[in-house]
C-alpha cells in the first residue's frame, strides 16, 4: 500500500475507527480538486506525500509515520507533505505527528491570514497570499481581475507541510522543478519553503504584467476622442482590484526580510541569501502596484475634468444658440405690441425689412460664436 494512502491512518489518528471516519469523510465531501494529476480521488485532503533524501525523490513503503520515523532515525532527509483545504478532523492526527502549535494549526485550517511568518519551538510557520489573474474578454465595471488564495507551510528540521486554500496555486508544478534540482533540493525543507516564495513572488510580477495591460487599455479610452463618455466604473473596479492585490504583496515585506535577515535554526544562512533575491523581486512589485495605483488616480482625475469639460462645452453651445434666438425674439417682442403710433407696421418694405435685420443680424452672431469656438 503506498504511503499517500496510507495517510488516511494519519488524518484518523492512527486507528481503525478513525480511518472509518475520515472515509466518511471523504465520501460526504464531492468536491474534489484536480487541479493536478497526484491528486486523491477520494477526495481527501491529502495531495501528495514524498520523502527526500539528498535531494532525490526515496520510495518508502508503509504509512506517514513509518516515514517520519526512519527520517528522524536517520537524521537525513526530510517528508514533504501536501494537503488542500483540510478539515480539523482531517489535520487533528497530523498535527500530533508533527508537534505542531495548535495555533499555527487553527491559522492553517481557518485561512483568510495576513501574510507572516512565526516561530513555534523548532517549527517555522508562514503564510503566503497567492494570486491568480482572471482572464476576461472584456474589462467592465463588474469584471473580476485578481483572484486570491492562501499557501500555509510549516518548515521543521525533518517535513515541510504546506497547506493550500483557493482554486489555484497548485504546488504540483513546482515539485517537479524542484526534482530536477537534486542540489538544492538537498538543502533541506528551507529549500523547498524558499521555492514556495519565489514561486508566489513570480506569480506576483507576472499578474502585475497583465493587470497593466488592462490600466494601458482603459487609459486609451479615456485619452480617445469621446474619452467622456468612458465607463469610470471600470476604473473603479480596477482601484478595487489594485488594492486586492497590494493587501497579497506589500505584507509580504516584512516576513521576507525576516527570513533573509534573523538568524533562524531551520533556515541556515546559504538560503537566507536566497531569501534576500525573493525580496528584491517583491519590491519590484510592490514599486508597480504603487505606480499603478498613482497613474489610476491620475486617469481619474483627467477622465472628471474630460467631463467637466465636455459639459463646459455644452453650456457654451446652448448660450451661444440662445444668445441667437433670442434676437428675433426681441424683435418680433417689439412689434407684437400693438401701438398705434408704429410706422413700420404700415410701411410697404417694413416686413422684409425686418426679416433682414433679424437674418442679418443673426449670421453676424453665429460667425462670431463660430469664430470663438463656441458653436
């Protein structure tokens, strides 16, 4: 039996009566992820369990804790244990395997944590916020640009575990690029807890990438010739995402720099500099989260005065017009009075001669406006 598996023993800590249990389980939970090909049709939490030993993929028979122990006899090597979105019943025989915190572990299972890393004894916990952009044919005001996830990872001397919530962000990938990289593989769970961070960093840069495509798209509208008239929702929903993806990134800092900076037992002092590359590569996303931000506001602002201008524009037409109107309305106000004593309203050539005061006089004000700019 393989050990992925057998690790349903685990989740049921280690009894019979347990492993009827997480069945259960599995059997009353239909959603099944399987986002990648190691994934458990049972539908148990459990993605992928495997031991290394320097840097190679060991195949061991038998259970998690059969595992654990020969790595722990041998003081060499580490387990690499996946799960996605497990539940208390699923993680409880886990935790008690690992010795892990049980705060750590209430993090771990309740995710919607804010990026950190923390110390627990011997045990290193960090949380990372993923992202993932959300392709769209068209940006509206109530397209969705930026969805978030949540990777958690508990690094000790002898496992990584790492724990992932959302629809992407799956580590299967990276585990494989890991492989062919039997050195630092080799380097222990750091290695593989350094790997998650820069993999989350790139995927980091990379939607930054296609979010300013978006931002480019939307500022060529604006900037069009009836940019007025564009949807200011859209860049209001842009603003929302922005700030979505800048609450992923700019926490990030601050455990990022712990890690390449503090001294830390499971994190020796060949991956720290590792560490230090990551966060160079965060702060390079945080600078165009920061300008997209800015040049948002920027658009904004130019697409109100646009507005404000437009609407200029169409206050001085309708005054114009009526400064026009409103000479053959004085004059025919003048004479709709009935006065006796009005000789042009007994004069042969008055009536024409009144409609060419007015067409005159009216052409003369329309060139003038036309002239201004105002019609």
């Amino acid at each position: 039996m393989s050990m992925a598996g057998n690790l349903r023993k685990v989740t049921g800590l280690g009894r019979v009566g347990g492993l009827r249990k997480v069945a259960r389980l599995a059997r009353r939970r239909p959603r099944v992820d399987l986002s990648h090909h190691a994934r458990s049709p049972l539908g148990s939490s459990v993605v992928k369990c495997v031991t290394y030993q320097d840097g190679v993929r060991v195949p061991v028979g038998g259970d998690l804790v059969d595992a654990v122990e020969r790595v722990r006899k041998k003081d060499d090597g580490f387990v690499w244990l996946g799960l996605h979105e497990p539940t208390n019943e699923e993680f409880a025989g886990i935790a008690e395997l690992f010795n892990l915190h049980p705060l750590a572990v209430e993090d771990a299972i309740e995710a919607h944590q804010r990026p950190k890393v923390e110390r627990y004894g011997e045990t290193l916990f960090a949380v990372f916020k993923t992202v993932c952009y959300v392709e769209h044919e068209k940006l509206t005001a109530t397209s969705e640009v930026v969805d978030t996830g949540e990777i958690m990872v508990f690094v000790g001397a002898e496992f990584v575990i790492t724990v992932r919530h959302g629809r992407h962000g799956s580590l299967g990938p990276l585990r494989e690029e890991l492989e062919s990289n039997p050195r630092q593989l080799a380097k222990g769970p750091a290695a593989v807890l350094h790997a998650i961070a820069d993999h989350v960093v790139d995927d980091y840069l990379s939607v930054t990438d296609s979010v300013q495509a978006d931002i480019d798209q939307v500022e060529t509208d604006v900037f069009a010739q009836n940019g007025a008239r564009a949807d200011p929702g859209r860049i209001y929903q842009l603003k929302r995402e922005l700030l979505e993806l800048k609450r992923a990134v700019v926490p990030l800092s601050g455990p990022l720099e712990a890690l390449s900076t503090r001294p830390m037992r499971v994190v020796g002092p060949e991956i720290q500099a590792y560490f230090r590359d990551v966060s160079d590569h965060l702060l390079r996303a945080k600078e165009q989260i920061a300008s997209f931000d800015e040049l948002l506001n920027s658009i904004l602002q130019a697409h109100l005065a646009q507005v404000t201008v437009a609407q200029n524009e169409d206050m001085r037409k309708i005054t114009a017009w009526a400064a026009v109107i409103a000479v053959p309305t004085m004059v025919c106000g003048v004479y709709g009075m009935n006065f006796d004593n009005m000789p042009e309203l007994h004069w042969r050539y008055g009536y024409p001669l009144i409609l060419g005061v007015i067409s005159v006089a009216c052409l003369a004000l329309y060139r003038g406006f036309r002239r201004n700019g105002w019609l």
